[in-house]
C-alpha cells in the first residue's frame, strides 16, 4: 500500500473515531520533518507521521518533531503494523 492511500484511510478512520475531531495535513515543504496529520479532537491534540510501511525510510528531522511533540502532547509514528496499536494509545490520550 502506498503512503498516501494509508494516510487516505487513517483520516477516514480517524474521523469516525474522533467525531468532529478536525485533520489537517501539514506542509513538509514548510518545516522539514513536521509530522503528516494534526488532530484537533476536544481540547486535546496529536501529530502522526504516516509511514507505508514499519521499514520505510524517516526523513531528517522526523524522529526530533516527533520526539518533541510527543513530550507537548502525543505523536507517533504510525503505519499498517502498528496502526492498531498506536489508534488505541491515541484513544487513551483524548479519553484523560
């Protein structure tokens, strides 16, 4: 599966988890290494770096954004092998 088509489905996913939650895709091209999605769900939010795959190639800066809004709020990075997983630490931090 191709990155796009993952990242395609996990906003159509995150949407119906997350009701009027808010997905915005972010401009790489802007800040190198800013994680793909922001969600605004509440008074809560969360980046994810989308990835094709767990093998795939992290560009620089990726793991430092990650890390440091990870530490804000939640960030991960997440792709089909660990999409459960990271949904389900997601639900955790908008439930609190």
């Amino acid at each position: 599966m191709l990155e796009s088509s993952f990242q395609g489905q996990l906003i159509k996913e995150l949407k119906k988890m997350f009701p009027g939650c808010i997905v915005t895709k972010n401009d790489s091209s802007y800040i190198q290494g800013i994680p793909d999605l922001t969600i605004f769900y509440k008074d809560k939010w969360a980046t994810l770096e989308c990835k094709q795959n767990a093998r795939a190639k992290r560009q620089p800066n990726q793991e430092y954004y990650v890390g440091r809004m990870n530490e804000m709020s939640f960030s991960k990075f997440i792709c089909p092998e660990n999409k459960e997983e990271v949904l389900y630490e997601l639900q955790q931090t908008f439930k609190s």
